[in-house]
C-alpha cells in the first residue's frame, strides 16, 4: 500500500516537497481493496488481508501480472461514505466499483508515468483520473474546488513516492476521561489529555491522546479542574512517556481538530478499551471495542456549553467512518500475561509491616500493536507513609531489555533489612 502523509491544507507550501511535477486526483471515501492476479483469476482483499466476494467486480483484459491497488466504492464515489459501502458489501449490492489508483509489481510501486500508460478493461472496474499540476500553489487550487464540489479532499503524490492526504481539518468533541504528568525537567506539569466517546448508557470507548494544544497559556488551568476529578479505574492506560493516565470524572468536553478519521489499519479494525463508569468505582473495563484512529489530532479548548453525553460527545461524529459489517467488529481474543520473574520482600518497622514487590510480566499481546512485549511493575507499600502505596510500571520490547531493569529496581529499593518472603 502508499503510505499516506496527511497535512494541513494550509500547510501545503510548507509541507509538500518542492518538484517541477505532482499528480492530484479527488480523494474517494470507501474501502481500500487489493486486487490479486493468479492465473486467469483475480482474488479481491481488504486492508486487513481478509478476502472478500466482488461478483460484479469483473477484470477482462490486462497484460500486468501484479497487484491492483484501489477504492471500492458505491457508483461513482463522489457522495458515499465508508459505512454505506461496508453496508453494499454485505448486501452484495450491484453498483459497487473500483476505482484502482495504483499497481504494484515484485519491485514494488508502479512510477505514476508507468501507471497512466496502463490498461484495465472490465465492468465495474477502471482506474482514476491523476491530473496534472506543475506547483504547490495549483494542487491547492485542485484541493479548494474539489473540497467546494463536496469531495472529501484530494491525494497528491511526486514521481518520488511522495504521497500526501489532503482533507479539511475536521472537529470533534470528546469526553476527557484522563490526563498524565510530565517527568524530568518539567515534571508535575500537564503532559497528555486522554480522551473518548459516550453512550446512551455513559460508557466511554477510549479514542485518543493528545499533548497537542496543551501549552504555557492553559496546562496549569486545564490541570487545575482535572485534579479535583480523581477517581479510581481498574483499566490502565500508558502515556506518550511511559506514565500511567490519572483518570478522572466524566464531566468535561474538548473541542479538538483532527485531519483524518480511520476505523482500520493495516491489521484490521481498529479496537479501543470500553470503560463503564460509576461515582462508587469509578471506571472500570468492559471489554475492547470498535473505535477509531485519529491523525493529527490537536485539543482547541473546553466546551463549558456541551455535556459528557451522548448527543454532545457521542459516536454521532464517529459513525460514517466506522465499518458495519459485523464480521469485522470482533474483537481479537487476547492471551493472557505470563509470570516471568517475581519477588516479594518485606520489612518490619514501628507503623507496621512494608512491602516491595517487583513483577515482570510477559504481555503475550504485543501483536495488537496495543502492548509492549514485557513490562515490570514495582510496587512499594509502608502503612506509614501519607500516602501508603506507591507503584511504578516500565515498558520493555526485549526479555534482555526487561531483566536488566528488574536487576536495577532491585538493587535501587532492597537494601540491608528486607526480607525475601517469595
């Protein structure tokens, strides 16, 4: 597949390279589908490397042995959207198309000149319309009157390999369910906004973090209100710094801008932690959901006028992207963890009984690309301290990476006088 660089429209003379040549067409909202050829026969696929049954979809005539990359639509696809083509998919409906936008050989991606001397002949099926343009400032004049035309935005790409995405930054409004704090040098300061959807029965599925739009001007207000909403959560989310998220009530809604809104990857659907909420248990997890990834995304301000529901910041602004067919909505099954190394040590003292714990712990989850392969959690409890229990979580890709800090947490917190109990 392209990689895709999604920028800001108004950012095109700055973030677009500089060539004598580009090539735009109108950007299409369906399902990405990959066409292979074997034989006399052509096997049709999703982004997710799920096969899938186009009847109608029907490739007569075409000399290139290799892989057709393209947009499946409903009729011309100008005004669908991705849930109306997964809906005709499962319908079989008779007026899906492919509109194919790239091919790709053992070397890799046909050159764009190498693509536009292509031929595909059949029904249902052709290739897109590139165009032309010899400046930045044409492709933006492409992209204003696409976007005036009802388009979703425009694709640019350089013979290079270029490739950019170009759409109108889009706002949506998300119920901030957490927040982390900085380590180091600004430690203590506001660092990330964890944010989500809401449903009719106030649960929330985690969509995003930012630390975008956080800034001098508001993180010691913004941190302020947030820290007099503590609550409890059973379910653990880890920051852009390897903290852990303090969760909070429910209550506020941020307006926030994004450039792109995708329900898949290239490992499938994409699906997120679904919290349920409580004033007596504050949040705890139900299950992985359907939820969607965000490109971009920049928190603006608080919406003192919206609510934490569903009609204020709610799945409404998430629907048209997400994919219906409900063959593709389940969730993984996800193994469970496993005990690498673990010991206990305790320690008497006047207030009462400590305790050091130090875990490693192998994910089994790392293919989700939601985990990292191994993590240590240190857990230090004095029953005299103001606040008892404290506990540190470290990430690791590698066994070796993660016993090298489980030697160091231990050599830092078991002095002369503890115990090892296990």
């Amino acid at each position: 597949m392209l990689n895709y660089i999604s920028i800001k429209p108004d950012l095109i003379d700055r973030q677009i390279v500089e060539t004598d040549e580009y090539y735009w067409s109108r950007k299409l909202d369906g399902h990405f589908v990959k066409i292979v050829k074997s034989g006399k026969d052509f096997h049709f696929y999703t982004k997710s490397g799920r096969a899938i049954e186009l009847p109608n979809i029907k490739i007569k005539n075409t000399d290139f042995d290799g892989e057709f990359l393209g947009e499946l639509v409903l009729g011309d696809g100008k005004s669908c959207t991705n849930a109306e083509v997964s809906a005709a998919i499962a319908a079989n409906a008779k007026d899906l198309q492919v509109f194919v936008f790239a091919a790709k050989h053992t070397e890799g991606i046909l050159s764009i000149a190498k693509f536009l001397n292509l031929k595909i002949e059949g029904e249902n099926i052709s290739k897109i319309n590139w165009y032309k343009a010899t400046s930045r400032s044409e492709l933006k004049q492409a992209f204003e009157s696409e976007v005036a035309a009802n388009a979703e935005g425009i694709v640019a790409l350089t013979e290079s390999g270029f490739v950019y995405k170009l759409k109108p930054i889009q706002t949506i409004d998300l119920v901030i369910v957490g927040y982390s704090l900085n380590i180091g040098e600004n430690a203590g300061q506001l660092r990330d906004i964890l944010l989500g959807v809401i449903d009719k029965d106030l649960n929330v599925t985690i969509v995003a973090r930012t630390s975008a739009g956080i800034n001098n001007s508001n993180a010691d207000v913004l941190l302020n209100q947030f820290s007099k909403l503590n609550v409890k959560s059973n379910y653990t989310e880890v920051s852009s710094i390897k903290t852990a998220f303090v969760f909070i009530k429910p209550q506020l809604v941020a307006q926030c801008t994004c450039l792109d809104i995708q329900a898949e990857n290239a490992s499938g659907p994409i699906f997120k932690a679904v919290l349920s909420y409580s004033e007596k248990e504050g949040f705890s997890f139900i299950k992985d959901g359907q939820s969607v990834a965000v490109a971009s995304l920049v928190f603006q301000n608080l919406r003192t006028d919206k609510l934490a529901n569903a009609d204020h910041a709610g799945w409404n602004q998430l629907k048209p992207f997400l994919n219906e067919n409900e063959n593709e909505t389940v969730a993984p099954t996800l193994l469970p963890s496993s005990i690498e190394m673990k010991e206990v040590y305790t320690k008497d003292g006047k207030n009462g009984q400590a305790v050091r714990k130090l875990l490693l712990i192998k994910t089994n989850k790392e293919q989700t690309g939601k985990f990292p392969s191994y993590i240590n959690f240190y857990t230090d409890y004095s029953p005299g301290r103001k606040s008892p229990l404290d506990t540190d979580i470290f990430m690791h890709q590698t066994l070796a990476e993660a016993k090298i800090k489980f030697a160091a947490l231990k050599e830092e917190n078991i002095k002369k006088g503890w115990e090892k109990v296990i």
